[in-house]
C-alpha cells in the first residue's frame, strides 16, 4: 500500500520532512538498560509497527538530531543498530525465497580494490547500510528492504539513445562482460545530512561513456530508472513524477570519480541499493546517484531530475556538497554517520575537491550546491 502523500503537491514549498519518530518513542526509553534480546524483541516490535502503520513522510527526513531530543536520540542509535541486525537477517531470507535463479553475476564478486580512493571513517556495516535506504519506487520510508525483493533482476535491458553514433540496446551480464570491474570504497552523502562509506564494485562510467559513443553535440546524459508499478508500488503514487531520472554534464559522467555501481560489499549490488546498475558521484548529494538505471540519454538539453520536477526551490541539477550553503530547511554544515553515532563536519564537494573543483570554474554564477 502506498503511504499517502509525501507531498501535497499544492503545499510542497512549507512542508517539512515528517519522521514517524512518535509512534514509537515509547520504545526506546531504557533500552540502555535493556538486554540484547529485549533489544532484538524491540527491534521486531519496531519493524512491525514500521510496516504496518501509515508513515507520513513529506520529501526528506530531518536529520536524527533534529527529529529527537538528544538522550533519546543516543539510544535511537543503539535501538536501529539492533533493528538493522534483525531486518538483515529477515531480507535476506525474504530474498532467498523471492529470487528465481542465481545471480548470473556472483562469480564476478569481489572485485579488485583500487586503493587510490581512501576513506576518512569505516567501511558503514552492510547490515545497516541494506536496511536504511532511499527507494521511493518501493516507499518513503528507509526499511524498504523487503518491498525492493519484488524486482526481477534478470532480463534486464539497458537503452542508449540520443546523440549517440547509433543507439542500442545491451543486457546487464552483455554490459558487464565489456567493462573492467574494479572496487572503490567512496564516502555517501544523502542531503538529509546522513552519511555512509561504501565498498562499491563496478566500474568507470567513462569508460561506459566511450562504449556508448555520443557525438560531439551531446553536453549531457540523462538517466533513468525502471517503470513498472506493478512491482514498485510507490510508483502508483500519482504525485510524484516518474520515473525517477537524473543528470550529468558529459564533463561529469567522464569524471574518474562517476562510477556506475554494480556490485557492493564484494557482492552483486542488493537490489534496495539500486541492483543491477546504479550511479555513484560521491562528491555530490545522493539523490544524484539514481538507482536501477534502465536507460541512458546523451542530450544538449539540460536533463530535469525526479527531484527538481517534484521540488525546484530545494533540489536543483548540480547538487554538490557544500557545508556552507544550507537545504532551504536544514544546515548542511554536518552530517550524522549512520551506524557510527558520531556528527562530524560536512566536506565541500564531501570532500572530493581535488578531483572535481575544476568541473566548475567558470560556472560561479550557477547554483551549484543544492
Ligand atoms: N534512485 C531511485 N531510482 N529512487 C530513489 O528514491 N533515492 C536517492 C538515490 N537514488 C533514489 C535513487 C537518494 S535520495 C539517495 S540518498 C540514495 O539513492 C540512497 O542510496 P542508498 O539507499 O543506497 O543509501
């Protein structure tokens, strides 16, 4: 069932990101003093209530901060980190049942680490980062996990059309046997000020470009995720306006960072995080990095994104990380890592300055950070 508007289309612009957080406070006091298998119990308790009450969410959530008192914000953290353990255990058996056939792609797994890409914080726990995830096509809420197993991995065809030299089309195991797959471990941004560090595998989308031959004319691609409502249920929520597409600049998407994900944590990507194909631009919010992309556009018209067709004032075409320059609702001067329950200062271009800042000279003038 879809949950009700994220967004009154006629109230957008006031409204501000809704956690459920209320509906189940009550479970989180005292779980300091609580033993683990209670912890676990409330956890179960909480997914429960999770699936089965309607959660309003309008556009993004608050930072946990900012939605919860602080003490009660310290044991939110220990509370998820139990829920995150039990939903794992759950999707993945929900998974085992769901899938048809094995992943053709699993012997590909893990990939070589390119150890040019360091991190700053630890590698966010697999559980926590496949059970906390932005899906919308499978609901507003982060525990999307089990919704997202309906996805049919296999057929599944990639379009290249445009300003192309001649468009095709190519299957994912056809795409993967033509790239170089290697592993990057990148830090994750989400503009609702939350950060992960991921071990992505996948590979360079230069070097998807040069497979994809755009003419010179082309300035940018546009990308889009899958449309099927029958297995997406947020995608019979008429209010928003899918699918979901996002945009680059030719100069981005041949960027050495732009990455096109295909795998994680030495595995086919799970299909919550965007499984087969998905983007991955870390210097940049991640609403850019779109999710199950089915289709990719080489075009000299600026693409518009899901989010600014749904919301222009708060989510623009660049989007690059920048302390300084807050949401129209929240600071983005730091950001909560998630799992680690630890705030620490935003980074400008989230801290890929050296490899991206000379995308942007010259296009002072562009609102290049929301
Ligand atoms: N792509 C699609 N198709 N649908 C989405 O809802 N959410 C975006 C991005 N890509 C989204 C998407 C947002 S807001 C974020 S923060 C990241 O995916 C979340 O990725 P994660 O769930 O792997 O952390």
């Amino acid at each position: 069932m879809v949950d009700g508007p994220a967004i009154a289309p006629c109230s957008r612009a006031r409204d501000l990101p809704v956690k459920a957080g209320p509906r189940y406070l009550s479970h989180l006091v005292n779980v300091r003093d609580a033993s683990p298998q209670d912890i676990a119990g409330r956890a179960v308790a909480f997914l429960g209530n999770m699936a089965m009450n309607v959660i309003r969410r309008r556009g993004w959530e608050l930072p946990e901060r900012v939605a919860t008192p602080e003490p009660l914000f310290v044991d939110r953290r220990t509370f998820l980190a139990a829920a995150a353990a039990v939903a794992a255990s759950s999707t993945t058996a929900v998974a085992q049942r769901l899938s048809d056939l094995p992943d053709p792609s699993a012997s590909l797994y893990p990939a070589k680490r390119t150890e040019k890409y360091v991190l700053d914080r630890p590698i966010t726990d697999e559980a926590i980062n496949t059970t906390y995830n932005n899906f919308y096509e499978f609901g507003s809420a982060k525990t999307i996990a089990k919704a997202a197993q309906a996805l049919k991995l296999r057929p599944w065809l990639i379009k290249i059309d445009g300003m192309v030299e001649k468009p095709f089309e190519l299957g994912i195991d056809d795409l993967l046997a033509k790239m170089p797959l290697e592993e990057r471990l990148y830090r994750h941004r989400c503009v609702e000020a939350w950060s992960m560090a991921v071990p992505w595998s996948g590979f360079a989308m230069a070097k998807f470009v040069e497979l994809a031959k755009p003419l010179s004319s082309a300035k940018f691609v546009r990308m889009e995720t899958f449309l099927d409502r029958s297995v997406a249920s947020g995608q019979r929520a008429t209010w928003y306006p899918w699918p979901y597409v996002e945009g680059l600049t030719i100069e981005e998407a041949t960027n050495e960072l732009a990455f096109l994900v295909t795998g994680a944590y030495g595995k086919p990507v799970a299909k919550q995080m965007g499984a087969p194909l998905r983007l991955a631009v870390p210097w940049k919010y991640g609403f850019k990095s779109i999710k199950s992309i089915v289709r990719f556009t080489f075009t000299d018209e600026r693409p518009k994104s899901f989010w600014e067709a749904l919301q222009a004032s708060e989510y623009g075409f660049w989007a690059n990380v920048n302390p300084d320059v807050p949401h129209p609702r929240w600071s983005q001067a730091t950001e909560e890592l998630i799992g680690l329950g630890e705030r620490r200062p935003t980074l400008l271009f989230n801290g890929y300055g050296e490899y991206v800042a000379h995308l942007y000279k010259g296009l002072e003038t562009e609102r290049l950070w929301a």
